[in-house]
C-alpha cells in the first residue's frame, strides 16, 4: 500500500475537444507483378496457415485428365513498411482559413464555389478580397484572401452563417495550418488478413482464374476460409494494390 499524500496539479486545462489532433492514417501503394495475386481472407487464421502450407495445387476445371488441369501456386506473407515515427514541420497561414461544415446543397461544386467566394468577399459579412478557394475532402475547404488580417477577424468569430436561399448554415471558421515532414522513420510489418500467390501461369482467361483461385482458397478442406477479396494480375501486366488500415 501508499502512503496517502495531498497532490496539487498545477497544469492547463483545457477541454479534450478543442485539442488540435493529427490523425495519420497509412495508404501503402504496393506494386503487384504479372503472374501474382493477392487473397485478403475474413480471419487472420486461415490467412497464416496458407502461408505456412506455402505451395498449392490448385485445380482450373475437372476435366478427364486432372493433371493437365492443375497449376502449382506458391503463398508468401505481405511484407509492408508503415509509419513509425513522424516529425513535421508546421506553420499558421495568415491570409488562409480552413472552412468546415459546408452544406450539401445538391449542386454542382463550381457553384457551391461560387457562393462561397461571393458571401467571403464582402466586408459585411467579415470577409475580403478572396485570392483563391479550393474544395476539400470532408465538406472542407481552403479560403485565401488577398490582404493580411481578414482572415484572423473570421477565426475570432469561429462560425459564420452562410444563408442559401431562405436557409442560413453554420460554417466553422479555423486557422489553416501547412508543413513539410522532416522526418519520417519506417517499421516492417505483415499483413494479418492478406497472402500474396506467385508462380501463377498465363493459362486461362482473367476471370476464369480468378473465380478458380477463390473457390480453391475458399475451401476448408484445402486450409482456406472465407475470403474477402482476392485481385489477380495475368503476365505481363503490372498493378497497384492499395492497403488501409485495417480497423477490424
């Protein structure tokens, strides 16, 4: 047991939602070879056991001569290089503002853009000459003015009404922050759910082999499961398989 002591905290607090996060969320573009496939399964079990089986025989049809109809296939983990540690190296703009919380008004984004630089660049509505104005993911976008200080005014007021019509919407009025990465370190890691197949012959049609190789792996019998994707890239050609975070 501890003594009992009296602490003081003598620190800021400050409430967790107006705390600036950075979210980093890896987008692995991996380049995927003529003749290979990559199978993502719904568990993680059945993906190690295809890897440690290594070689598969997998059958094209069933035809009189079995052997004439079959195709050795070989299973390798995916090896991938994630994040691991990242410093940055950020600025606050100060003719830019970051606005969030723009109304889905079923239009075209030229007009949406239109409206918005409209309403911005009138005095009376705490704006100024705007510069330029890009959309954003997310029903954000990036507001630039022309002259210094119009944009501080607007991130003093926090949030603007923006009327359409007979409809006023809240937009949230934030500082733009921008960076360079400085540093950037990288771990190996594999993937749990996914088996990258080599060796697989230019023998059938695109989608013929690919329903062959799901319904192989899909099998129990054969130390497959439950598959969840599968892409397959014939010879000769080349592809990019994009792996995101799996938040299973």
């Amino acid at each position: 047991t501890l003594p009992e002591r009296s602490m003081v905290f003598r620190g800021q607090v400050t409430d967790t939602a107006d705390v600036a996060t950075l979210t980093l969320t890896p987008r692995v573009h991996y380049p995927l070879p003529g003749g290979s496939a990559l199978v993502t399964f719904e568990q993680s079990e059945v993906a190690q056991r295809i890897v440690e089986m290594k070689e598969h025989v997998v059958e094209l049809s069933h035809g009189e001569e079995p052997e004439r109809c079959r195709v050795r296939v070989r299973a390798e983990p995916v090896e991938l290089l994630l994040p691991a540690a990242l410093q940055l190296s950020v600025s606050r703009s100060c003719r830019q503002v970051l606005l969030s919380g723009l109304p889905s008004l079923g239009v075209l984004e030229e007009t949406l853009l239109d409206k918005l630089e409209l309403f911005f660049s009138k005095t009376k509505n705490g704006g100024g000459e705007v510069e330029s104005l890009e959309l954003l993911g997310g029903s954000q976008a990036v507001l630039s003015f022309a002259q210094d200080g119009v944009a501080e005014q607007l991130i003093a007021r926090g949030l603007v009404q923006f009327p359409v019509k007979k409809t006023k919407y809240d937009i949230k009025v934030s500082p733009y922050m921008s960076g360079d990465v400085t540093s950037l370190q990288l771990r190996p890691s594999r993937c749990a759910r996914t088996v990258l197949l080599r060796g697989i012959p230019d023998v059938l049609d695109t989608e013929l082999m690919r329903d062959a190789l799901e319904i192989h792996f899909q099998k129990e019998s054969r130390g497959g499961g439950e598959v969840d994707a599968l892409g397959y890239v014939p010879e000769g050609q080349w592809a990019v398989a994009v792996f995101e975070e799996d938040l299973d």
